[in-house]
C-alpha cells in the first residue's frame, strides 16, 4: 500500500462557530450528504432518539448545546474525511483550543442575520495564530439576514483575511431563491429540481415569478460586481490562511452543502507537518508512526465506564497490535485495542494513517498532550491550559460515596474541562474553570455518570499564579487574599483575590517569581 497515496486521501478539519450558528446541523448534513448516516440525529443503523450525532452526551442533549469535541469521519469523493465537530460555548474554548491543533483546516459557520460574533472571533485568531486555512460557510440564508457584500466586508474588515466567494445567494428569507455556483457557473435553485446555467431562461410560477425575478437580477449584478473586483483566487494565501473561500447557503435544508464539499475536498490541504520540542518537524510522510493525545474522553459508553483517548495521527501508519513508546515515560506497550469514531458509535479500526483521528482505550495511562512514537524518538510541542478563573469547592454529599467521588474527580480532570487544585494542609478539593457552564456539566456528569451528589460551594473569582521558585514560598506568604495551594501535579499556586493583591504581594516579595498559563 503506498503510504503517500493513502495521506493525501486525508482531510481533516474543525468547525468552529458561535452558539446557535448552527455548526452542529452544518456537522449532521455533511455527514447525511456523505452518507455516514440516513437521516439528521441519528448514526446509521441505530434506533437511538434523535439528537445530534455529534451531541452523544446526555448532557448536551437535555440543553441542546455542544459541550464537547466529537470527531466523526466519512468517504467522499475518494477521500476520507475527519470531521471535528467543537463546543460553541465560550466556557468550554479550552478543549475547542487543543482540538484546532488536531486539524488541517477549520470550517467557519457564520449566521447570515448576525455576522462575526464573540466566540467566531476568538477561535479565528486561534486559527489564524497557527496559520491554519479556513473555509466559511455563511448560513441559514432561509431567513432574512445581512447582505452578502456587507457579510463579506464584515469578515475582511474584523478578521483581516481576503474573502472569495464560491457561491453567491439569490435573494434571502422569504425570497431566497438559489445560489450561482461560481466555478461551473450554474445555478442551483432552492425550490426547483435541475439546476440552470447562467445563459438559461427561467419558467417560474406565477406567484413566485415576480419576486424571483427581482432577486434574480440583483444577484447577477451583484455577482458580476464580484467577478470584476473582487479579491483573485490565490490557492497559496488559501493554505496559508490569508485568503478564505466563502459559500452560502441553508444547513437546516442541506442547501449549498454539496457546493462546499465539492471545492473543500480540492482546496483543502492534506496532512501537514507538526513540531517537536526540539523544534523540528515530522512529515506526514514519515515511515515512522508517531501522534500526539489530544483529547479524553471518559465515559463514552456508561454501561462500559470506558475511557478513550483522541489521538492525532502525525506520521506513519497505525496498525492494530503495533508496540509504541509513550515519550513522556518511555514505557513501551502494545496498541491492541483503537477505534474509528462516528461520535459516541465507534468501530474498531486495523489501521489508520496520517491525518486520521484514532481512539485509544485507555486506562489511566495517558495524559493530554502526550506523544506517541514508534522507531526513532520523538516529543511533539506541549498543548496548552488554559488559566482558570473561576473556583469552587467541592465535596461529596453522601461521605459514604468518597470512592465514586475521588474517581469522577480524577477522570474529568484528567479530560481538561475542569482543572484540579486541593489546600495546603487539610488537601479540600478545588476545582477551576473558565466560566460557569463546566462547574454545571461537572456536577450533572458526577451524579449521571458516577452515581454521586456533590456540594459545590463557591470561592469565587480568582487570579492564578503558579511559581518558578517554589523553594523561596514561606508560610508566612499564604494569606486570605494570596491563598497557597497545590495543583493535580502538586505544583505551588497562588490564588489572588484580584489584580491589587497581586501587585501587593510582588511588591512585598519581589524575590518571588509568577507565571500564568494561557
């Protein structure tokens, strides 16, 4: 089997987006239109209720929101395709953060009424730091909205990147009438069966004639606005995230879904390097099979209390039963058991390449951010944490249950979502997180998913600081207002009860040396 021919087959992205822009119904199509699955909310095959696909946690499916990175993958065109679908709340951005450097490319949902967001701007600044490509799909064109050049400008303007649209909308809301397919130049009607060429004449209903006729001549105007001056299509500024291609359309109707996969899979970029600590890089191309732990996930299947780690294969290729070394160790084991994932439905996998999104069963054994590597030695850049801002005691309501407790502590922190901490000297569990949301999904998955009651009592919000010099702390430096404790690695903290208490406390001991995370 030839090892380059297999990973440029590999397309893998993320999509990323604001709440309610509809990212995980953009997910649900492509996976329907690349038939991985019969109808919206259900895995192929399956009788389960229907939510989404990528929504397999009880959690997301009793609030209808994504709190969790899910990876999916499906055939298309000869390719494989990996699909990362990410949490749009801003509380959970962390995991949204590792997982953008599991990818290749990043998909950009965009609410045709509501334009760039908040949370659409942080992760493109993320993208954008890494110089990942990304391709937009503005959405929900069904409904009145923005208007296609003001859309346009929104996104050159706020995130500094040249647009270039693939399709062009007739009409909006009521009045939508089709997209032009710029590449072929063809027009795909929303309501009508075949698709028309530019040059076509148009038999409409009478009701409908009028209207779409209107919507029809200011398209072609505003269409051929665009191919007189707008930007060029440059495939290098694509690969190097200067430069986007933007389509329209419906994700609901799985409208314009066709359109962009079609161009994604010719523009999208195959597997690409990756850095080491030693700052070199691994090619895909690499015999050698290596890739780093991305994600944990436990819990996948409550009956099983499994736990699977995500990872991203970077080199080489995976094959069941083959003995890797785990870097951060050394230790050597045997990979007998991994899966290919359609959310929570997962099929054991014989190999997998560069690319691939692999899941390994795991228990208790690998971390976040470790390398995996087979042959000659190799350590991939660390993945970053995120600092927390928000802290809270926790403990179990029934002391009877300290086991369940402890155990659900230690594999949701292990997962990212939530980070550890415990005080100096009587070891009371903290916990901290960047927003609220995961103080809510970490108590609903401790009584769901371990059968425990918790009392969360509030320490409110603090500035953490860890310490380059620990051996320089005297207890005489642990106060109310610089709170000391120890992290899940039992490393020294200081929790600031704001910005003031920190500047105090540098002043007072200028000898004492503070970092932050992310």
């Amino acid at each position: 089997m030839d090892l380059t021919h297999e990973i440029e087959k590999r397309k893998t992205f993320a999509i990323i987006s604001h709440p309610d822009a509809g990212k995980t119904t953009l997910t649900e199509k492509l996976l329907l239109f690349g038939g991985a699955i019969r109808q919206a909310g259900t895995v192929k095959g399956k009788k389960s209720g229907k939510f989404a696909t990528s929504d397999w946690m009880k959690v997301e499916q009793e609030r209808g929101i994504s709190v969790t990175s899910s990876v999916m993958q499906f055939d298309f065109d000869g390719y494989k395709i990996n699909i990362l679908d990410t949490p749009g709340h801003e509380d959970f951005s962390e995991d949204t953060y590792r997982t953008l450097l599991a990818v290749d490319s990043a998909v950009m949902v965009i609410d045709a009424a509501k334009g760039i967001e908040p949370q659409t701007l942080k992760l493109f600044k993320v993208c954008r730091m890494r110089g990942i490509p990304i391709f937009t799909f503005i959405n929900k064109l069904d409904r009145m909205g923005k208007e296609p050049f003001e859309l346009l400008e929104e996104i050159e303007s706020t995130l500094e990147i040249e647009t270039y649209p693939m399709t062009w909308p007739i009409g909006m809301g009521q009045s939508f009438f089709g997209i032009i397919n710029r590449k072929d130049r063809t027009i795909n009607p929303y309501r009508e069966a075949d698709k028309l060429t530019l040059d076509d004449d148009y038999e409409l209903e009478e009701d409908h004639a009028i209207q779409a006729d209107e919507a029809f001549q200011t398209a072609i105007e505003e269409f051929m606005l665009v191919e007189e001056a707008g930007d060029a299509f440059d495939r290098e500024k694509i690969s190097k995230g200067d430069l986007t291609p933007v389509f329209f359309g419906s994700a609901l109707s799985t409208f314009g879904i066709e359109e962009f996969l079609d161009t994604y899979v010719d523009y999208a970029p195959m597997p690409t390097p990756r850095k080491t600590k030693a700052e070199t890089e691994v090619a895909p191309t690499n015999e050698n099979f290596s890739g780093f732990i991305f994600k944990i996930q436990a819990n996948m299947d409550p009956r099983h209390r499994d736990r699977l780690a995500f990872l991203r294969v970077v080199s080489g290729k995976f094959t069941r039963g083959m003995e890797v070394t785990l870097a951060r160790t050394g230790r050597k084991s045997k990979l007998n058991r991994a899966t290919m994932f359609m959310a929570d439905d997962t099929e054991t996998v014989n190999e997998a390449f560069a690319g691939d999104i692999i899941g390994l069963y795991d228990t208790g054994n690998f971390q976040i951010g470790d390398t995996l590597y087979h042959g000659s030695k190799v350590e991939f850049e660390e993945l970053p944490r995120f600092t927390p801002e928000l802290f809270m005691k926790v403990s179990a309501k029934n002391v009877l249950k300290q086991k369940h407790f402890y155990k659900g502590i230690e594999q949701l922190v292990q997962e990212g979502a939530i980070q550890y901490y415990k005080t100096m000297h009587t070891n009371q569990p903290i916990l901290g997180a960047v927003g609220q949301l995961q103080f809510e999904v970490f108590e609903h998955r401790m009584k769901n998913e371990y059968n425990t009651d918790v009392i969360m009592e509030p320490v409110g919000k603090k500035i953490a600081r860890w310490i380059e010099n620990e051996e320089a702390i005297t207890d005489a430096m642990n106060s109310a207002r610089a709170n000391l404790v120890l992290d899940r690695y039992d490393n020294q903290v200081f929790l600031f009860e704001n910005e003031f208490a920190m500047r105090w406390f540098s002043e007072k001991y200028p000898e004492i040396k503070l970092y932050n995370l992310l």
